[in-house]
C-alpha cells in the first residue's frame, strides 16, 4: 500500500468544501434544513479515534521493542494500516464539507440570532481535522523501520532479495504480493 497523499487529501477536502458550501446554498434557498451532522457524531468520530490510536499504538510498541516475544499478526497490522487511512480521508471529508458550511455560514452572521448551527459545524470540521491527524500518525507507525544489514546492497543501491521482504524506510508491515 501506498501512504496517504497530503496533496491528494487537500484536493479531496477543497472539493468537498465546494460541496458542502453549494449544498448549504441550495438548502437555504428552499428552505430545508441546514446539511449538517448533529453534535453526537463527535461521540462516534471519538470511539473511531480512540480505536485507531489504541490499534496503531500496539503496532508502534511491536516495531519499536527490542525483544520481540511473539510475532505481530500481520492481519492486524494491515487492518491497523487500512483503519488508519480511512481515517484520515473519512476526516478529510468531514473537514471538507462542514468548513463549505461554515463558511456559508459566516455570509449569514449578522442575519441570525442563534448561531448553533454554526459551531456545530466548526466543531465537526475540528473533529475531521483530529480524524485527519490520528490517521496520518497511525500510518506511520505502521511503517517498517529500516535494517542495518549489509547483505543484500549492491554497490550502495537497496534491492529485494526475497520476494515480500522489506527494503527499508518507509515501507509498511505488509509484504505487498
């Protein structure tokens, strides 16, 4: 698997900020609710937070302990690996379409006397932004750290010498058949 792309999850998050703004647009127009998630979504997006750090924690304690006792179950590592990805870009998505409604929100301040919608939506876009953190940092406890073996190194370059095996920094604890 590849790492997350910074780049990628910023284009992502301005789509769905364009999302998110014209949907608020269209809804205000005729007069529907506003499309924002309710405050108890911050309870879920806690338990999906809590659970990536707690999974990508035990990968991290695993890859950095000196005397291994047991094998790392590599299905566990994976689905830590994939847990935590989907995390960032279920994050990524959050942030994006609730800061579209904040910030049709702010064209409107001065017009409402209640502003709850409104920080209910920055708090939502702040819990995406926690999503996005916990993710990217889960990822990369799950990278293979590098080996400081000589074998294998052909004239200064990094090769693979068995099929599965890792080449070093910045790989993850998947053997990528």
């Amino acid at each position: 698997m590849k790492p997350i792309s910074p780049g990628r999850l910023m284009l992502i998050g301005l789509a769905l900020t364009v999302a998110g703004w014209s949907a608020t647009v269209v809804t205000t127009r005729y007069s529907m609710a506003t499309p924002v998630l309710p405050v108890t979504a911050l309870a879920t997006m806690a338990v999906i937070v809590v659970i990536t750090l707690i999974l990508g924690i035990r990968v991290l304690r695993w890859r950095n302990s000196t005397k291994r006792k047991k094998a790392l179950d590599p299905i566990l590592a994976a689905r830590t690996l994939v847990l935590a990805q989907a995390c960032a870009y279920a994050g990524t998505v959050l942030l994006g379409w609730h800061a579209g409604i904040f910030l049709d929100q702010l064209r409107i301040w001065n017009l409402r006397s209640d502003q709850g919608i409104t920080w209910v939506a920055v708090a939502v876009a702040g819990g995406g932004l926690v999503m996005i953190v916990v993710g990217l940092l889960v990822e990369r406890f799950c990278r293979i750290p590098p080996e400081d073996t000589d074998a294998g190194s052909d004239d200064g370059k990094n090769s693979r010498g068995v099929r599965g095996e890792s080449a070093g920094e910045g790989e993850y604890a998947y053997r990528g058949d």
